[in-house]
C-alpha cells in the first residue's frame, strides 16, 4: 500500500534529520506521516510512536531533547516541550481462576 510505504519513508527521513539536528524538518516529517495514517486509517507504527512527541511532532532524541527515564512499571519519556509519554513494559500477571498467579 502507498500509504505505508509513505509513512515508512517519512519515518525514515525523520529519523535522519533528527540525527543530524535539523529539528524542524524532522517535525515536519513526524507531522506528514501522522497525518497520512490519520487519513488512511492506519496504525501508526509503534517505533515512530515511541520516538516522536504527540504535542510537539519532534522526533526524540534520548539526552537532546528528551528524558527516558525507567520505573518499575513503564518507561516515562519527557519531551523538551514539557509533553509527557508512558509507556508499560511490564506485563500485568494475570489472575487464574484458583487464584494463583501465573
Ligand atoms: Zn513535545
């Protein structure tokens, strides 16, 4: 599909910008490929999700401008524009019928 192909080539191009320090076309490429997912229905891919900003469309950078930081239940990644994303990485333990956990 020519959508994603699209967002892949963004997230591509967002993640060399953001590398090389131009923040501002790395936002630009963020904001293209959200909204490409926005009108094509599709998931936005979890790795774009997890390394660009929501508020601001900035691709993070961990120690430039963002702060991953760790605590015993998600990861908590702290955009420079103040915006604050959570993250679980710990799968919840299920309760089985007996009630011993499994
Ligand atoms: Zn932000």
């Amino acid at each position: 599909m020519i959508a994603e192909e699209r967002i892949e080539k963004l997230a591509k191009l967002a993640k060399e910008a953001g590398v090389s320090g131009e923040d501002v076309r790395a936002k630009r490429y963020v904001h293209l490929a959200r909204k490409i997912a926005q009108r094509h229905r599709l998931k936005f891919p979890t790795e774009l999700k997890r390394f660009t900003c929501s508020k601001c469309s900035a691709y993070l950078i961990p120690g430039r401008n963002a702060r991953f930081r760790t605590n015993n239940k998600c990861v908590v990644i702290s955009c420079e524009c103040g915006a604050c994303h959570r993250y679980p990485y710990k799968k919840r333990s299920r309760k089985m019928k007996d009630g011993k956990k499994i």
